[in-house]
C-alpha cells in the first residue's frame, strides 16, 4: 500500500479513537454559567496518533476526531473552532520534538525512544494545560460573549481539570506507544 494512503488510513482510525474516548470515556463537569468541562482520554489517543504518525497527521488526527466530537454534542458544540487549533498545535509539539528534533523513529534505543517520546508528551501537555483555559477565557469572552465572571470560573475549573487529562494523557499514551511502536515497526508501518 502507499505510504501516503497507509498514513491516512492511520490517521482516520486514530481520529476515530479520539472521536469515541472523548465522547465515551468521559466526566462532564458542570461549571457556572451552564457550561461544561470534562475529564476524558480523547488526548491520549492524540498524542499516540502524533508519536506514530508524526505531528502533522498525529495533530489532525486529534483535531479532525475531537472536533467532531464536540460539533455532535450541543454542550460544546461552539467550543469546536477552539479544540480544533489547539489539538493540532497538541500534535505538531509533539511531532516537533520527538520526530523533527530527536528522530525517534530512526533509533532502535529503546531508552533513547521512550525518553523523548515522555519529553514531546509532556511538553505538549504543558502547553495544553497553560493554552485551554487561556484560550477558553478569551474565547468565552470575547467570541461568546459570556459575561467575565463565568468565563473566568470555567478557566479556573478547566486547569484543573486540563491538569488532571494532561498527566494520564501522558501516562497513558507512552504505555500504549511503547507496546504498540515494536509491532508497527515490524511491520513498516512506522513513517
């Protein structure tokens, strides 16, 4: 099979997977205002997307499955632009670091590999810790209109919250890269 072909059929399942642990695998929490945040594992399946895939294909795999997630349900649907551009800058980081920077894909050190895949995880969830409230608030704000003092509870709330997804996500995503990484390997479905 070509490999552009292959990518994009990676791509789309894990977009698939994002899709359904977010709008499966997760705690919606009420906050002020009516609106909502939640606990789920969409992120984790976003970063092992941009680990095998690299950033690019890894971040719209996120994007395009979240994005989706959240225009089917009316509680953030008007949230979709903003998870949009931050799932994808989630990917590229990762992307970024672990292929463009360090070429995971090119070693056989397995320490080598797992170090910088937790390195490029962590950092793109950092940023997504410190950019989703920001974002949100402004967002919110400014876009939405709400009024400031429920914008500002919901980012408040949503670190947290964010916090909480970023650290599993991280967990999560390089447990299941490091046993799934060997078998595509094998297989030459690594890029």
């Amino acid at each position: 099979m070509n490999r552009k072909i292959n990518k994009m059929v990676q791509c789309a399942v894990l977009a698939a997977l994002c899709f359904i642990t977010f709008t499966y695998l997760q705690i919606k929490i009420p906050v002020p205002g009516g609106d909502f945040t939640s606990i789920h594992f969409g992120n984790v399946f976003l970063v092992l997307a941009a680990l095998l895939l690299g950033g690019f294909y890894g971040g719209l795999a996120g994007a395009i499955g979240m994005t989706i997630a959240d225009i089917m349900d009316p509680v953030y649907i008007l949230g979709a632009p903003k998870t949009f551009v931050l799932k994808l800058c989630i990917g590229l980081i990762v992307g970024l670091i672990a292929h463009k920077s360090k070429k995971i894909n090119e070693s056989d050190d397995k320490k080598y590999v797992m170090k910088w895949s937790i390195i490029a995880s962590s950092v793109a969830m950092l940023f997504n810790t410190i950019a989703d409230p920001v974002v949100g608030y402004f967002y919110k704000l400014y876009v939405l209109g709400q009024p400031q003092e429920f914008a500002k509870a919901l980012a408040k709330i949503s670190a947290g919250v964010t916090f909480f997804n970023a650290v599993v996500t991280v967990i999560v995503a390089n447990i299941l890269f490091v046993a799934i990484r060997p078998i595509l390997k094998k297989m030459d479905l690594l890029n």
